[in-house]
C-alpha cells in the first residue's frame, strides 16, 4: 500500500497520513516537509491512518522534529498503537510530543 498525503492549513500546517510510512514512502512525506513554507511554525502530523513505519520513516520524523524545533513545534496526533510501539522501542517517544 502507497502513503497517502492530505495537508490541511488553518492555525496550524496539518499532514493527514495513511497507508505506509517505509523505504518506497518516506521520500514523499520528506519532500512535502520540505516543500512547506519557511513561516511554517506548527506541524501536525495525523498519523490516525498510518499502517506501518519503518527506519526510513523514523528519518524523516527525526529530519522533521530537528527542523521545527529551530522554528515552532512538531505534533503527533492520532498515532495507532502499532505505530506507538515503535516509537517507544526505539526511544523516539521520549523527544517527539505526541498528543
């Protein structure tokens, strides 16, 4: 299964992930990061569809938390259990905010 992408604009830059976040996807997810404005300074990212993340896609969070942390905030909302485990495993749970 592909990544799908939503990006929704209001007070804060909202990425509606579903599908799969690994090695094929994570290009996708970093070049729309990248691609956002530089007065970006909140990112959500709603991970309430994502089925599977994998190292590269913990990259990309890694790339991405670095970057707002000089600039604003970076929010996991909505992430499934299976997701969350990952990220307790490899310790990512312990730097990202995660609502």
């Amino acid at each position: 299964m592909r990544l799908s992408i939503e990006k929704q604009m209001a007070d804060a830059t909202t990425l509606i992930l579903s599908g799969r976040l690994d090695t094929t996807t994570a290009p996708e997810l970093e070049k729309q990061i990248d691609a956002l404005p530089p007065e970006t300074t909140a990112l959500i990212l709603d991970m309430q569809g994502l089925e599977y993340i994998s190292s590269a896609g913990l990259r990309v969070l890694l790339k991405t938390q670095k970057m707002m942390n000089k600039k604003g905030t970076l929010k996991l909302v909505h992430v499934p259990e299976m997701v969350m485990e990952v990220l307790d495993i490899t310790g990512f749970a312990d730097f990202l905010t995660i609502v």
